[in-house]
C-alpha cells in the first residue's frame, strides 16, 4: 500500500478548521521561539513566564499592556478594512504620524478653555481627517490611474515622517518648545489630555474596541459592507451591478487613514502628551499590518491580536533582565507572522492523504490488488 497526498481549495472552512489552525500556529511559533531561546543558552520556560508576569500578572503590568494594545488594534483596522477590499494599503505609518501632527497642533491652537470633552473630540476627528486626506494621496491615483499603492503608501510614510521631524528638529514651528535647549515638542494643554482609567491606560481602549465591534457590524451587516465584499471579489461585475467602484475604494481607503490617524491623535492625547518623533516611530503602523494578517483580517478579531502582539513587546525590559537579547522580540512577533501566514494554505486548501493498494495484471487479462 502507499499513500497519496491530494489537494483541493475549500469554499468555505468549517469552523473547527478556523480554529485550530490559527491555534496550531501559534503554539508552534511558541515552539520554535522556545528552542531559539533554548539555544541561547536560556530557559524558555522561565521567559515565557517573565513575559506572562511583565505583561498580565497585576494591575501596572495588564495598563502597559492595554496601553500599547490601543493604537495596535486601531493600526491593525486600518490594514485590516483595506486589506479586505484588497487594497494594500502600507501607509498606516504615516498616516498615524499626520494624524498625531494634526492633534498637536489643534491641541496647541484651540483656546485651552473649552471643555475638555469637546476638546478631545475635535483633536481625534482632526487626527482621523488629517489620516484620511495622507491616505486620499495615494488613494484617487490608485482610483482613476490605477497606481501600485504599496508603493505610494510606502513612500508617503517617509514623507510624513520627514515632515514630522521637521516640525520639531529642523524649524521653529508651533508644535516646538521653544524654551527648550534640546528640540522636542511643546506639552498639550490639560484640557486635551485624554482621562486615565489607571496607571498609563486611558480611555482610547473604549474607542479602538468600540471601533473593532463598530466596523465589524458595518462591514457584515450593512449595504456598504456588502458592496465592499462584492468590489473586492470582483470589480467588473461591481460596475456591472451598478456598483461605484472607485467612490468605494477611495472610501475604504479614507477610513483605513482615518483608523490610523486616529491612533496617532489618540497617542498624542492619551500618552505623549506632545508631538515626540522619537516616541512616535515605534512601527506601530506596520505592527499593524502584523496585527490584521494573524486576526485573517478580521475585525474583532484584531483586539485579542494586537493584545497579544504588545504584550510580547511589554515584555522586551524583563526578558533583557534574565539575559535573552531583545532581538527575541521581533523574532516572536516574525515567528507569529510565518507560522500563521503558512496556516493560510490549511484554511484555503484541504488536504487529504489516502492509502492506493497497487494493482496487477492476473494473467487472464484482468487486474487483481497485490
């Protein structure tokens, strides 16, 4: 007897598959991350301890982590939404930097006597419509030239990131204090400084899940959700059906930018307290992409996602502390990535292994099993 391998797509995978492959995934990238640390000379089990510790065990620790988390879910939505419609949109990065640019300075222009409510509403809308307009950059010549976004939003990245650092390193500015003998970014008003809950954790957590629970119900209950879906299967049979394929695209694009515009303002306001390049480029719009590929662009699922990413990143400090090098960080996150990424190819396809029992001729002119 031997044994043969046959694959074919699924439409759809049943449930259990959902689950346990991504599941499978992770243990695994747990696995080989153990071994890596293992042949660094250190214990995984103790690491993998110190991360739960550093990250979950007690009240300070679960703040760090809840804080981080905020912006990765609202950066994972971003990728997540456009992602779906399959408009590879990468410029979460910038559009996270112009959206921070626009709440500092709205922050920093808007008389600091208005109520502190409608202050910290106007300088999130501002940061989202100011994510939303970078995104709009790369989004109508993607529309009507059909440009390569990945390339667009990639470049435009560094140019926010130019034109942030400009605003504080290389200008005399409104957003830079100017009593300072080191350039760095004039303090927000308090009336702009979001309300903590406890520790370092404000109440942009309520906005990125309510955002999560919002966009989910959106884009599966309602008619733009479907005409998205559909655009996104195909784009011929959209303009067929009537559908405005480039008013829809331009808008998914504009509320990807405006997801992670939002997370800039809400890190301005909530944690930074000012515009802080340096503080600003932790990659939290490409950790992003990282959060929506592991959650298969789901939108709730991208908060247990992002939670998890930022709790190996809170990490980093105690892992150092044992002596593991705090490279092992991105190593996780990338292990995550790979190992999940390869997941895809057992949730799109279905493999079945079956035993075939050669066969001969009898010598009558038949064919007889062996």
């Amino acid at each position: 007897m031997s044994k043969r391998v046959s694959i074919s797509p699924r439409a759809t995978p049943p449930w259990t598959v959902r689950v346990v492959v991504p599941t499978a995934s992770l243990i695994a990238a747990a696995v080989v991350g153990g071994l890596v640390i293992v042949m660094a000379g250190n214990d995984a089990f103790e690491a993998y301890k110190t991360m739960l510790d550093s990250s979950f065990n007690g009240l300070r620790p679960l703040t760090r982590t809840m804080t981080l988390a905020t912006p990765l879910i609202l950066t994972g939505l971003a990728a997540a939404i456009a992602f779906r419609m399959k408009v590879w949109n990468i410029g979460a990065e910038g559009q996270l930097y112009m959206g921070a640019v626009a709440a500092s300075g709205l922050a920093l222009t808007i008389p600091s006597d208005i109520p502190k409510p409608l202050m910290i509403v106007v300088i999130l809308l501002g940061g989202a419509a100011a994510g939303a307009v970078w995104a709009g950059l790369a989004a109508i010549p993607k529309a009507y030239f059909n440009t390569d976004e990945v390339i667009t939003t990639l470049m435009l990245n560094f140019v926010a990131l130019s034109f942030m650092n400009y605003l504080i390193f290389g200008s005399t500015s409104l957003w830079k204090n100017p009593k300072s003998s080191f350039p760095q970014g004039l303090l927000i008003p308090e009336s702009a400084t979001m309300p903590r809950i406890s520790y370092r954790l404000h109440y942009g957590i309520f906005i990125a899940a309510g955002a999560a629970v919002l966009l989910w119900w959106v884009f599966r209950r309602t008619t733009y959700g479907f005409e998205v879906r559909t655009v996104s299967d195909s784009k011929e049979a959209s303009r067929y059906a009537g559908i405005r394929v480039n008013s829809k695209l331009i808008s998914v694009f504009a509320i990807s930018g405006a997801l992670a515009g939002m997370a800039g303002a809400i890190e301005i306001s909530g944690v930074l307290k000012r515009l802080d390049p340096h503080s600003m480029t932790t990659e939290l719009g490409y950790t992003g992409i990282v959060v929506a590929a592991v959650a298969r662009f789901n939108c709730l699922g991208v908060i247990p996602v992002a939670v998890l990413l930022a709790a190996i990143v809170v990490s980093g400090g105690s892992l150092q502390r044992l002596g593991i090098p705090p490279e092992i960080v991105f190593l996780l996150q990338g292990l995550i990535f790979l190992f999940v990424a390869a997941g895809e190819f057992f949730l799109a396809n279905k493999v079945t292994i079956a035993s075939t029992v050669p066969v001969q001729p009898d010598g009558n002119g038949g064919l007889v099993n062996e």
